[in-house]
C-alpha cells in the first residue's frame, strides 16, 4: 500500500531516506525551510504585539533565528551538502495557527496571550526538532554538526522559558482581567 507521500511524489522510491544520514539530511532541510518562514513571520508578531516585554522576546528570538539559520548553513556544509530547504508542513500549519489567532483576537493582551500560545506552539517543535537532530547526529557521530545542534536546542529552551515566564508574570491575568470588565459591562 502506497504512502499518500508516495503517491504525491509517484511512489519514487529514490525518493526516499534508505538509512538514517539520508533522513539526517532530509530532517536538516525541514528545518531550514522553517527557521527561515520564522524569520519572515516573527515581524508580524512584533508588530501585533502589544506588551513590551512580548515585543523584546520577539525581537530577541528573531536576531536568534537568523543566527540558527547561519548555524544551518555551518550543519550543511560540516556534511559536505548545499543547505536548502524542504518544505515544513509542521512549521506551516503553525504559523497559520498563529495567523488565525491574530485575526481572531482584538491587539491588547488577550492577543499577547495569543502570541504566546501560539510562539510556545513553535518552540515546542523546534525543541522535539532540534532535540531529535542532536541524537541523529551523535549517532552519526557528527560531531561538529551535534555541536552547533546543541547551542540552538539550548536557546530555543531559553526563549520558551522567557515566554512562560512573561506570561505567567502578568499578561495572561491581564488578559482574563479584560475577560472579567467585558463581562461586566455586558451586567451594566
């Protein structure tokens, strides 16, 4: 029975990783398409957001990514390959999950809440992704490569660190104290 990807691609099997360095490299590129779409979307985020401190992880995490991207780049070439990208169908439903909920949600805190949710989400699969790199690349021992792997996985930590902490410090009681005003004025 054909994959509905084997299908897409006409059941080429040369399409396919045969051993764990080809799905190495297939993994790489996954993550290069993604960390390059969050370079182009982590403006808009800052750009909704409203709370400062919000606004400065943004801003923060964007200057990281562009480096995870350049890291990218040192991973392909420490393996001898061109660095490109492979279409991330993870990265891209999460970054339309977030597109949804800045149309959904009015700018205030109820929205930062939101672009946390949302930026959580993002990072949750960057840490699995790098995470799940980092051992292929032990396994493979690939040394320079795991490296460079390790430093980004410990920074996406960080940043989902800071986004729990900004929003358990007080935008997400900021966000239910509006719940409770609108509740309120419907009373009035």
């Amino acid at each position: 029975m054909a994959t509905k990807n084997e299908k897409s691609k006409g059941g080429n099997s040369s399409d396919k990783a045969k051993n764990l360095e080809e799905f190495f490299l297939d993994s790489l590129k996954d993550i290069y398409w993604a960390e390059n779409a969050l370079v182009k979307t982590l403006p808009v985020m800052f750009d909704n957001a409203t709370d400062q401190k919000l606004k400065t992880a943004i801003d923060t995490h964007l200057a990281q990514t562009k480096e995870h991207v350049n890291r990218l780049d040192q991973v392909f070439e420490s393996l001898g390959e061109k660095a490109e990208g492979k279409k991330c169908l993870a990265m891209e439903g999460l970054i339309k999950e977030g597109e949804e909920i800045l149309e959904e949600t009015e700018k205030g805190a109820v929205r930062d809440a939101g672009i946390i949710a949302a930026s959580q989400k993002i990072e949750h699969y960057e840490i699995a992704t790098y995470g799940t790199l980092a051992a292929f690349a032990k396994t493979l021992n690939k040394r320079p490569a795991l490296d460079l792997l390790l430093k980004t996985l410990g920074e996406e930590k960080k940043s989902d660190c800071l986004l729990s902490t900004i929003a358990d410090t007080n935008l997400n009681s900021q966000a239910a104290s509006q719940d409770f005003q609108a509740k309120d004025e419907k009373a009035d």
